[in-house]
C-alpha cells in the first residue's frame, strides 16, 4: 500500500467521525486566526490587485454554489474562491505555521476547503472536521521532506496542495481511492519557489492560493472519477525524489490517529516572517530584564540558523515586504516601538531615524547550535552590548505562539480583535468571533456574511 493510499484510508475512516473536545478547539483556533489573517489582507494593494486580475470571475450574486471573496461583496466560483482567500489570507503575514515542517497549513487548506463549505452548504462541524484532516496529511508530509526541501522550495506552496486535496475529499466523503487520487492528483501540481520572497515581489502569498486551488480542483476531479498516481509522493520520479534530498518516509505514519497536528500549531504573536520571531523575542526578554535605555546600547549581535540569515537578511527596508523579512529592522522595531504588529511596516515607521539608527547596530550571524537545532527548534542568540561594557545575553530557543509557548485563547482573540475590528467594525467583528469559537453548529456561509463590508469592491 502507498503512502497516499494509507492517508486516504485514514482519512474514509474518520469521515464521520466525532473528535474530542481538546483538538475541535484546536480547530477553532486555527479557523479564527485564519479568518484574522484573510481580513488582515483583504485591504491591502496586493488584494486589490489580486481582485482586479479575477473581475471577469466575480459575481454580483448571492446564489447557493458561489463563494464569498474577502474585501468585496462579489461572489465566485469555488475554484476562484479558494485562489482569491488562499492568497489574500497570506498577505498580512499572520497567518499560522507548522514548525517541524516549514509549513503554514491554513492559508491553503481552510481557504480551499471553506470555499468548498460554502458552495455546497456545508455546516460548521463538517468543515472542522474537514480542517483537521487536511492539517494531519499534510503536516506529516511537510516534517519528513525537511530541511531539505526549504532549501529551495516555499513549503506551503507545495505541500499546501496536499492539506488543500485531503481536506476537500474528507468534506466530500469520497471513497478510499478518489481520495487517494485527489491527493495524487493535487500533488503533481506542487510548486512555489524560495525565490519568489527573497525579494520584493507579490508572488509569495499566490503560492498559498495556487495550492488552495489545486487541492479543491484535484478532490473536485477525484469525485467525478479522475485518477492519480498513488506513488506520487515516494515514486523514483515523485515528489520526495524530486523536491527532497532524504525524505523519511518511514516516519510519516508515526502515531497516526493518536494526537493530531493542529493542536501543535504555532500562532504568530508578530506580524512578519516567522523567522525573525525568536530574535524579536530575545530582545523583548531583554528589555523586560534589564531596564535598560536604548541611547545606551552600543551593539547588537543576532544568531540564527542558516534560515533566518538567508530569508530575513534585508537592511534597512524599503518596502513593508522587505521589512517583515529583515531581522535587523524587526529587531530594531521592537526596541523603539515596542512590538512587531501592522504599525510596524507603515512606511513611517520603515523610515523613522530612530529605528533606522539602531538597526545600523545589528550584526546578523549563523550560529552554530541554532543551526544545529533547525527545524524542531526556532531559536537565535542576542547580545545586546550597552555602552558601560556590559553584554546582555538571551539564547531564545522558542518563539511566543509555538507549541511550547503557545498563545492563550485570550491572546488569540486580541491578535483577531486587533486586526479585525479597524476593518469591519466591533458588531460584525463579534458575529464572527462568536460564530467560530461558540458551540453551536450554522452553514459556513453565515460566518463569511460580513466579509464584504469593507468598501472595497
């Protein structure tokens, strides 16, 4: 049997099932923080763009199969839906991550697997149900192909198609080999290239979208009877061999069914590039300690691993893109400004003296144990040298929001508060927060009824 094979018949088993109350929060969590980060987007010059290129495929409708798009009152086909939110829900940079895998799994598997709710009006529990699923094949496939395929590829581009696929055949009940094929079928679509961010260019979070896309096109395909390859992911031509120096597949199956991924998900407490997290936490451990001023600070010596020295090398950004990928500057934000939030990448902030002064003190290094550490830890060395000689350390071998510091519940509603409220006001900001995280069952399309009340159409 393949490995698709075995996920799919995981997957047919626990089509109906009924989940425990500690892990559907966990789903909860994950859609909330979702909906936080696709409203985050959907104002932005990117999403207008984005929009603009899909007007042909936007509706003025409101009929039963179409599908609300953030940022507009329009409609659109499922398959354009889950472009348009996958891409807009990873604009903001808040979206969440899978740390073992490289991976933030939301952006494609919700997007596309909301979409598919919504079309077909599906309730609130089969989606959570659906979300889960698509989160478990999807991370274990994400955490056995690295760190290899980081080198090269964005990970939630390419394996967001599997999350995507899975989470669309377990809504659609499909049998043990569409399922198979659906995922088969998604995964000789993977694509999106490092590249695409490293530098300034509004690529990246179209890779989320792309593999929203594919997942819901492929789990669509498998139900009318198209097929895949079921070796796709192990096959001596698929994609382990492909986009992964050593994948460890006989790893991929470990406690399956026992503890499922999404409640070990990371939730992002800062508004950038995950990399640049543990850093920015040092710093703040710092200051909090010590008490220090920063006219006294002298130098600051950043240690990451190889990531965050490639990814978030940017110095003195220009741009909101390249501030969210610099160390230096988030760095440097976090000391005058006193958090790494929206305020942050304005560009009166990019070009505040202040923060401008201080970043030309950040060294950025690759540090041998942080290197060694990478991907199950997230960690950075920061000494901070002040003027009278004296060096303050923090080795920061976690970020806030990782699984073993995750946020509360009450943090992940204000970061949802925070970003929501200025865009779609408190009464609807409260309709959606208490649709997601109470206990009563609706349609999906009831929780997307607000999302187009933003002015931009």
């Amino acid at each position: 049997m393949t490995i698709l094979e075995r996920f799919a018949e995981f997957i047919y088993a626990k089509r109906d099932a009924t989940f425990d109350s500690d892990t559907l929060h966990h789903a909860r969590r994950a859609l909330l923080d979702w909906q936080g980060a696709l409203i985050a987007g959907a104002d932005s010059h990117t999403a207008d763009l984005l929009r603009l290129s899909y007007k042909d495929d936007l509706y003025d409708l409101r009929e039963l199969g179409l599908c609300s798009v953030a940022g507009t009152h329009l409609r659109a086909a499922p398959r354009a839906a889950a472009f348009l939110n996958g891409t807009i829900s990873h604009i903001a940079e808040f979206d969440d991550i899978y740390r073992d895998g490289g991976y933030h799994p939301a952006s494609p598997t919700i997007s596309a697997v909301f979409a598919l709710a919504q079309a077909r009006d599906y309730s609130l529990d089969d989606l959570l149900r659906a979300i889960i699923l698509g989160y478990e094949v999807s991370t274990r496939i994400s955490r056995v192909i690295q760190p290899s395929h980081y080198v090269y590829f964005h990970t939630t581009g390419t394996v967001g198609v599997f999350g995507a696929a899975a989470a669309c055949a377990a809504l659609l009940k499909l049998g043990v080999q569409q399922t198979c094929s659906a995922m088969a079928i998604a995964g000789t679509f993977a694509s999106g290239l490092q590249e695409a961010f490293r530098s300034d260019s509004m690529s990246k979070p179209m890779h989320a979208g792309h593999a929203a896309q594919v997942g819901l096109s492929a789990a669509l395909s498998a139900e009318v009877g198209m097929t895949g390859a079921p070796k796709l992911l192990e096959g001596d031509a698929g994609f382990g061999a492909a986009m992964s120096k050593e994948p460890r597949w006989g790893e991929i199956f470990d406690a399956l069914g026992e503890h499922y991924s999404i409640s070990t998900i990371t939730f992002k407490n800062h508004g950038c590039c995950g990399h640049t997290f543990p850093a920015i936490d040092a710093v703040a451990n710092l200051m909090a300690q010590y008490k220090f001023n920063l006219t006294d600070i002298k130098r600051i010596r950043v240690g990451g691993y190889r990531q965050t020295v490639e990814v978030c090398a940017y110095r003195h950004p220009q741009t909101p893109f390249e501030g969210k990928f610099s160390v230096s500057y988030t760095v440097a934000a976090r000391l005058v400004l006193g958090r790494v939030r929206e305020d942050a990448f304005l560009l009166s902030s990019l070009r505040d003296p202040v923060v401008r002064e201080l970043e030309d003190k950040v060294e950025l290094y690759l540090d041998k144990e942080c290197a060694n550490d990478y991907p199950t830890k997230r960690s950075a060395r920061v000494e901070i040298e002040l003027s009278d000689g004296q060096v303050l350390v923090q080795h920061q071998m976690t970020r806030h929001g990782d699984p073993d510091d995750p946020l509360t519940d009450q943090e992940l509603i204000d970061k949802f508060r925070e970003l929501v409220e200025p865009r779609l006001g408190r009464i609807n900001l409260e309709r959606i927060l208490n649709s997601i995280m109470g206990e009563a069952d609706m349609p999906v399309g009831e929780i997307a009824a607000h999302w187009g009340l933003m002015g931009k159409n």
